[in-house]
C-alpha cells in the first residue's frame, strides 16, 4: 500500500473516532499555527505560536481540507497526504494530526505550509 492511501486510510478511521453529534471534528495540529512578527523595524521576523481554530473538513482523493479560523476569518487550507506524518484521536475528543510542514499565517491572513 502506498504511504498517501495509507495515510488517507488512517485519518478516515481517525475521523470516524471523533465523531461528535454535532458533526463537528475539532482539530488539534501538534505543531500548531504560526504568524511572522516584528518587534521592531529592525529585527528579523521570528514565527510566534496563534491561537486559532481548526476544524476537519472534507477528505478527497488526494488531499483533505483543514478549516482554519484566524481572527474570525474562516479560510480552507487544502492539505496533501504526503503531508501527514501521524492522525489520532486526542484525549478531549479531537483529531490530532503532525504534519511533516508548518502552517503559517501571511500578513493578509492567507495560510500557507513552510517547512520546519
């Protein structure tokens, strides 16, 4: 089997742990979301940790969506499965997932996946 269907195959069966009434999977990202800042104008910009809300969304063939809440602006990040390194259900009832890339927040609120 090949590692996107094995990796499709597991968060499936993840989802399907965390199925709630409501129908709602939150998401837990173990290496969470990120934003570039600037203390001052003449420091680099570091990546500082936000505080979001993430929830699963549709499972595709070849990708599945996170559904991402920043600042009150929803956003659909559209993630490969090559990009899923491990799914699980989490002790509060979410889907925790490790991707093999960091999610970061653009300046304009777009999210975009760097490596680490």
């Amino acid at each position: 089997m090949n590692t996107r269907r094995s990796a499709q195959l597991m968060l499936a069966r993840v989802r399907d742990e965390t199925l709630t009434s409501s129908g709602v999977r939150d998401v837990e990202l173990s290496s969470g979301v990120w934003t570039r800042v600037r203390r001052t104008s003449v420091d680099p910009p570091s990546l500082e940790r936000q505080s979001v809300f993430v929830r699963l969304g549709q499972l595709g063939e070849h990708d599945f969506e996170l559904r991402i809440t920043v600042r009150n602006t929803p956003t659909v990040l559209r993630v490969p499965y090559g990009l899923l390194r491990e799914a699980w259900a989490t002790s509060d009832g979410k889907v925790g997932l490790f991707l093999e890339v960091r999610v970061v927040v653009h300046g304009n609120d777009e999210l975009v996946m760097e490596p680490f």
